[in-house]
C-alpha cells in the first residue's frame, strides 16, 4: 500500500523542493498543494529543507555589511550634497 | 529612536544615514563602487523630491525607500543590458541534487542542523549566508537577492529581471538547494 501511494500519489523530492517556493506565493492549485502537504508529511529530508530554507531567508533579511564607508567618501557625498543644495536654492 | 517630528534634514544626511545605508545596499549590490553610486543618487533624487516629504515617514524610512527603488533600478538596467536569458535544460540541472527518480542524492539530502541560539552565532550565520549568496551564480543569485533581500514576489521579479515565470521558478529552485547546501557546509 505504501509503495501504491509513493507511486502514484505522492511528489518526490525534486518535485517538492520545486513546488514550495510556488506554494509560499499561493501558486498550486488545490491538487499540488495537497500532494505536497502529503510528501512533507512523510519525507524527514523535504521537511528539514523547508524548515532549513525558511531560516536562512530570515537570516538573509538581516544580511548587513560590516564595512565602513571610507570617510574620504562620506566627504565626497557631503560635497555633492551641498553643491546640489544650493543650486537648488538658486533656481528659486 | 525616530522623532516625532519628522523634518528632512539634508545637511545631516551623510553624518546620518550614509554608513547605515552603505552597509544596508553593499550586500544587495555586490560591488563598492556601485553602493556608493547608489547612495549618492538616493541623497540627490531625495534633495529633489524634498518638498514632497510630508514627514509622515521618519526621514530614515523615507531615505531607504528611495535607496531600495534605486536597487530594484539597478537590477532593472542590468537585465536590459544582458539581453534574452536561455535556460539550460530544465530536465538537467539538478542531477547534482536528485537521482533519477527525483529522491535526494545522499551527500546532497539536507542534514540536521544547530539552531543558532544567541546573537554572535546568529551574526556567524548572517556572514555565511552572505558568502554563499556572494558564489551563487549570477542570475540565480539576482533571483535569490531579490526574492530574500529585497522581498519582491515572482512576479515582480520577472518584470524587474526580465525572465519568464517558468525561468523564475527553476531559478529560485537552484539558487535555494544551492545556498542550504552551502550554508550547511560552511557552518561544520
């Protein structure tokens, strides 16, 4: 029985790694999802790359540099800055 | 904390916000000279538009608003630049990652993890991941910034990349096993 329902009903792997990026949009129709929910259910890997995915998009959110911007820089932008200030303030 | 009464300050523009916005753009971009591009036409574009702030939101909020169009923008211009993308066989490309029928090739299946528990482990794993993004190949690491960065959805990153939703999809695909398997293997 476990084998008719691996063949003929469920998703494997490289299907349901695919469909869930679509799924997290609410693009699968009603069928899919539910084939999907069914692979997860029972695939221990599938279930750890969607909880292993789900973290690294939230650390991804987070992501910042370290680097400083060089101070020779930041003048640089403050000069613009000031140039395109006034010149602004002429045009009125 | 933001003030309550929010004036756009131009002049403490730079003092305020230009390493915050640096180290915010410098990961999405990839690229020193381009950040610093970036940034210098955010503080113009919003010198421009300065009479329409209506200090609704904090000065900050409103900077990077305009830095992430400026973003979105930059990604916009690259994709017209390269042209019509063509895809590898779909069919092929994850050969590395599943065997013929689609189950995980075992050195590739996804292996347990430790959940970072306190901020430095959680700052490491924010290092790590913005290495593997740095060696995603480029468009897939287009698709990932934009969809995990940026947070568009698919469709706007069709539009943003010029891509086909079918391109997206596998793309998105690639870019996903390729960054848990880089990040798994950069946190051992």
């Amino acid at each position: 029985m476990k084998k008719f329902i691996m063949k003929y009903l469920m998703l494997n792997c490289k299907d349901a790694t695919f469909l869930m990026s679509k799924r997290d949009e609410g693009k699968l129709s009603m069928i899919d999802r539910m084939r999907l929910s069914l692979h997860i259910s029972i695939c221990h890997l599938c279930r750890k790359f969607e909880k292993q995915i789900t973290e690294i998009g939230l650390g991804t959110k987070n992501v910042h540099s370290d680097f400083q911007l060089p101070v020779d820089v930041k003048s640089k932008l403050k000069k613009v800055l000031d140039e395109m200030g006034n010149s602004l303030v002429e045009n009125f | 904390m933001d003030n309550h009464i929010n004036k756009a300050e131009p002049n403490k523009w730079v003092e305020r916000y230009s390493e915050l916005m640096y180290q915010y753009v410098l990961p999405r971009v990839n690229d020193n000279d381009i950040a610093q591009e970036l940034i210098q036409e955010t503080f113009l574009s919003a010198l421009k538009a300065i009479n329409g702030y209506r200090g609704i939101a904090s000065e900050k909020n409103w900077l990077f608003s305009i830095l992430k169009n400026k973003i979105i923008d930059y990604y916009r211009k690259k994709a017209l630049q390269r042209g019509i993308v063509t895809m590898p066989d779909l069919q092929e490309y994850d050969n590395e990652w599943f065997d013929t029928g689609g189950q995980w090739v075992e050195e590739k299946a996804p292996k347990n993890w430790q959940v970072p528990e306190n901020i430095i482990e959680r700052k490491e794993i924010q290092r790590i991941i913005n290495w593997c993004k740095d060696h995603l190949k480029n468009l897939q690491q287009q698709v990932f910034t934009l969809r995990y960065m940026e947070e568009l959805d698919s469709d706007e990153i069709c539009k943003v990349l010029s891509i086909t939703p079918s391109n997206y999809w596998v793309l998105i695909h690639r870019a996903r096993l390729q960054m848990r398997s880089c990040v798994e293997k950069k946190m051992v």
